[in-house]
C-alpha cells in the first residue's frame, strides 16, 4: 500500500516512519526544502528517541521517501494523512487551520483515484466534516472518503507511543475507509491494541478531552503542592496517598514549573474556545489554562523569594531548558518565562541543556553556555533545575556544591528526595515541600 503524509513535521515524521517501519510505501511531503533535504541526508529535524534510527533504516530499506511533491505523493496513494501544524490563531485561543486546509485543497487537486483522507493533526471538531465537503466540492469528479484518526503522542516517548499504543481512534462514516484503516493499523491491532470506530465529531474531541483532562491533573497538583508549602504538607506524600486510589492513579500528579509543549496549553485553549463557540463554556478547562499561565508568570517572583529578595549581579545556573526531557521542544516551555525574567532582573544566566543548545532564541538573548551541569554552576549563587532531565538525578551533589559559590539549589522538578539532600551541603528548595537546610559546619 502506497500511503502519502503531508507533513514532515513531529506528528507527520513519526507517523510516516512508523508506518514504514510496517512495510507500507510511504512518502512524506513537506513544502520547506530545506527540511526535505535534510532528512534525505539523513539529518533529523527535532530531537525524538529512537526515531532517527527508524527513519534511517527505513530510508535504507526503500519504504520511506521525503519530497516535496506533493502530487506525485499523492499519485496512487490509497491513504493520505494530513499532519501539518495547527497553531494557535492569532486573536483568540482556536486552533489556526490554515494549513489544513491549504493540505486540503493540495490534495483534492492532486487525487487521481479512491483514497482515504485522514486527519492526524490535532483539529477543533467539525474540522473533518468540514474538509470532506471542501474537497467534494473541488474534486466532484473523484471518489474518496474522510477520516479523524488523531495521535496521542508524548514528546519523548513518540515512537513507541505510536506502535504500542493505548488506543487507535478513526471517526469514519464509511466501511471502506474503516476497512483501509483497519488494514493500515492491523500490524499493531493484531498484538491487543484497540482500534476504536466512531463518527467525526466524538473522534475530534476525544483528543482535546485527552489533553484537556491530563493538563488539569497537572494543574491541580501544582495548585495542591502550593497549597502544601503553605500549610507545611508534603507534596511528594500527598501525591502517593491520592494515587493509590485506583480511582486516581499515579499518572500526572508530579509537580512542576507548569505545563508546556505542543499539546497541553494549545490543546486546552482550543478546548475551550471550541466550547464557547459551541455556547458550551468549559469553565474547568478555562480555569486549567488561567493557573498554568499564572504559574509559569510567577516563577521569577518565587526563585527570587526562595533567594532573599535582588537578584542583580547574582549568578544563575539553569539546568535544563526544553519544556520536558528527553526533546528539544521550547514551545511555550517554562523557561522562555523564567530566563527572560532572570536577566531582566540583573543576573548573569549560565544555561545547560542536554539537547538544546544556543540557537538565537529571543527569550534566551544575553545568557552563557555551558557544556555540562558542573560548569554552568560554576561561581553560582544558585542552580535551578528546570527540565527533568535523567542525567540530573544523578549528579555529583558534592562536586556541584563545591564549583559554586553559594549551595543553593532550586528544584522545581522536585528531582531528589529531601532526605538525600539532607546529607548535603545544599540549601535546598523544591516545590510543595519544606526547605531542606544545608548542612552547618
């Protein structure tokens, strides 16, 4: 089966690959050359474990092609995946569907027999009602069905969130699209997976329900956690006596500097503006995307309050910059809130990140680079981890002290345990739990 996904992009390269990687023929289009050309060298894009190497053996093997063509990708494909970007609109928080559409009007103009066309990228509800009718009526001439297959990927975890996954969802109104999707996904369905037909609509909301329940799990225990630090509760005690509730669970209760990425905080707000337009406001989700906003705001005034107050002329050291670890994702990360602020105040920032490297991000103007955790505390008064990064669970706490020049770490991942710390010489601030006092000689 010859199947074309417009869109090179997280979504669109991670479906393409992994669809390869079943023996499918698959053509990835994206219209910025310079991406085309860079994963045809074999250069990724974005920073995603275990997809280069699935991308490369694919390549190899002759089943994954990148183009810039679109027509000749759509030429004979029984399946077209539409996974381009749908920012935010500017103005209000809906989702732009500019390049969904102009994919849309792309591939009516190209089809040349029955296809499958599939949204993958995250649209409002009615988006696939929507593109079936404006491709019926520029291709009247042509047969084909629609399709809402939306993704539940996890940055960081992508690739093996798509070929073992928790659920395939297709909202479909046709038994020959559902057939051609049936057999796409077949190669995960036959291990367990559930393969899940409805309509458009419940498709379509079923991945902003997702998010949107996820993102206010995050924002509770954040809210809680401030709640704990108040009162003089445990955060991390807090969170494993709710959890054990098999009613609740364990998953999403880890505090944090606030949500980020690709998906919590644009898929909340979509959420929300399709609710209202719906004339159905969604005031749980509305109140969700008000406390992450404010929280990631308020990370400057609470490391200045854990610091006594001025922070000019104190050295900074922030560990980790990518909303979450194991990507090189900034969007709408903690820390384009908190650097910006840090140098505004008058410190001096010295950033390490694994992944993420100096590359002209406005937010990050003016700051230093370092090379590795020892050197970015170098002469610090403070080091802040930022990203939860695992190589950060494992430093030398004893060596980190000793480079800086004040043993003040502020946690806002909440990395070690208080008792551990105890043995240190850190200060240590973390977020929902007491401050651990360093050790006096």
């Amino acid at each position: 089966m010859k199947i074309a996904v417009i869109g090179a992009g997280y979504v669109g390269l991670v479906s393409g690959a992994c669809l390869a990687e079943f023996g499918f023929d698959v053509f990835c289009v994206d219209q910025d050359a310079r991406r085309v050309n860079d994963l045809n060298a074999g250069r990724m894009p974005i920073h995603e474990a275990g997809l280069d190497t699935l991308v490369h053996a694919n390549q190899r093997a002759g089943r994954l092609h990148f183009t810039g063509d679109l027509k000749s990708a759509v030429a004979g494909a029984e399946a077209v995946f539409i996974a381009v970007s749908t920012p935010t609109r500017r103005g209000d928080d809906a989702a732009d569907l500019a390049y969904v559409q102009q994919a849309a009007d792309q591939i009516a103009a190209a089809l040349d027999g029955y296809s499958v066309i599939i949204t993958k990228s995250t649209v409002p509800v009615g988006t696939a009602r929507m593109l079936k009718a404006r491709i019926k009526a520029a291709r009247p001439d042509v047969e084909f069905d629609m399709a809402a297959n939306p993704e539940f990927l996890r940055e960081g975890s992508a690739v093996d969130d798509f070929l073992r996954p928790d659920r395939i969802v297709v909202g479909s109104e046709s038994k020959r699209a559902q057939e051609t999707l049936r057999k796409i996904y077949q190669p995960i369905t036959v291990t367990g997976a559930p393969l899940l037909f409805t309509d458009f609509e419940s498709a379509e909301l079923i991945k902003y329900a997702a998010n949107g329940y996820l993102a206010m799990r995050l924002a509770f225990i954040n809210q809680l956690a401030d709640l704990c630090e108040k009162v003089g509760g445990d955060i991390a005690v807090v969170a494993q006596g709710i959890g054990h509730d098999k009613r609740i669970g364990h998953h999403y209760l880890h505090p944090g500097p606030g949500f980020g990425g690709s998906c919590f905080p644009k898929d909340s707000r979509a959420l929300a503006a399709t609710a209202r337009e719906a004339g159905s406001p969604f005031s749980l989700i509305e109140a969700v995307v008000g406390a992450n906003d404010k929280r990631k705001a308020g990370l400057f005034d609470r490391v200045q309050r854990m610091l006594g107050g001025s922070l000019a002329g104190k050295r900074i050291a922030v560990l980790g910059l990518a909303f979450k670890a194991d990507t090189d994702d900034l969007r709408d990360a903690p820390a384009l809130d908190l650097v910006p602020a840090l140098t505004s105040a008058k410190a001096s920032v010295v950033a390490f990140d694994p992944v993420v490297k100096a590359n002209g991000t406005p937010a990050f103007a003016g700051i230093d680079w370092a090379q590795n955790a020892y050197e970015a505390a170098e002469g610090a008064d403070a080091v802040i981890v930022l990203t939860e990064w695992n190589e950060f669970r494992g430093l030398d706490l004893a060596k980190l002290a000793g480079v800086m020049k004040a043993p003040v770490m502020i946690d806002l991942r909440n990395l070690y345990s208080t008792a551990d710390i105890a043995r240190t010489p850190f200060t240590y601030h973390s977020i929902g739990r007491k401050v651990v006092k360093a050790i006096t000689p």
